[in-house]
C-alpha cells in the first residue's frame, strides 16, 4: 500500500438532507493529505435474507463488501433513531459481514454521528462500536465527535458551518489516519 489512505465512508441515513449525510461530505473535504474518502450510498441494499444470500451477493451488497474489503479504512456516520443504531445500517453491518471472509476483520474504522438532539448520537455509536467489535474491526476510540443540536451546525444547503465541529471531524479523521498507519504494523 502506498502512503496514501483511501477511506470509505457510509452514513446510516437514506434522507437526502439529513445531517449524517451532510457530516460525511464535511468529512470528505476536512479530508487530511495523504487521505481520500470515497463514499457509498447504502439506499440499495435490500433488506438481509439468508435464503438471498445463499444464491450470492446480490450486486450492491457484493460490491459494499468489496469497497470495504479495499478500504485502508472505514468511516461510518451514524443517526439515532429511538436511542439506537438506525435498522439500514445494522442491515448493511449484517449483509457485509456474512461468511465468507468477511471484510471487517482487523479494518481500522472510526465512528461519528449527528442528531437534532442534545446527546449528538452518544447511544448509537455506542451500539455501532459493539457491533464492529464482534466483528473484529479496529474501532478508533479518541476523539469522540457527536454533532449535537445539528440543525444550528448546517446551513440550508447542508453545509457544515459551525467551526468547532468542522475541528473536531478533523482532528478525528488525523487520528485515523494515524490509527490505520499504526494497525498496518
């Protein structure tokens, strides 16, 4: 692998302008050097089904995986709905990680979130770590970024505006790009 870090990153929410989705266009332009984000778009993957699966991937979900799997990183951008992890994330986390080789095992990946509410996500990502604990990823601890009150962070066309946040998305994504130099060894 080249010094440079080529990141996916996902948000758990189908809504055009919601503030998940605007936090990973925020991220893939606070990118640091040496970074590139690229995005995918959970909206096709179909609800998981066993019997499905046992015919193959269907295409989304097998190039989901794949994306993953080349991934030096992951980024993942997660709402909060009724104090939890969004169901179509969950379902995409399900999908990628069926056998075989699922893509997650030892993949450095970072978790941030934002919410109309005061707790900007706390729950959620709290939920989303545990998830990709079991699947052995290596979750970025530090820092910590949960965007609350995002409604006052975001102008009408979905700009994060709001200083501070901007820092701290930063500040996240240089840790993980120093959180994936150091797992590489």
């Amino acid at each position: 692998m080249a010094d440079q870090l080529s990141v996916l990153g996902f948000a758990g929410s189908l809504r055009q302008g919601s503030f998940n989705r605007a936090a990973l266009r925020a991220a893939v332009e606070l990118a640091p050097a040496g970074m590139t984000i690229e995005t995918f778009d959970l909206a096709p993957i179909q609800p998981y089904n066993e019997d499905v699966k046992q015919q193959g991937f269907p295409p989304p979900e097998r190039e989901l995986r794949e994306r993953i799997r080349a991934a030096d990183a992951l980024l993942i951008v997660t709402p909060e709905y009724n104090r939890g992890t969004p169901g179509l994330l969950k379902n995409a986390i399900d999908w990628a990680s069926r056998p075989p080789d699922q893509p997650f095992d030892r993949k450095p990946a970072a978790v941030f979130g934002a919410s109309p509410g005061a707790i900007g996500t706390a729950v959620a990502q709290y939920e989303l770590r545990r998830y990709l604990g079991v699947l052995n990823a290596l979750v970025l601890n530090q820092p910590s970024v949960m965007i609350g009150q995002a409604a006052a962070k975001f102008d009408e066309q979905g700009r994060l505006t709001d200083q501070p946040t901007r820092d701290f998305i930063g500040k996240l994504l240089v840790a993980l790009a120093e959180w994936t130099r150091r797992c590489r060894t």
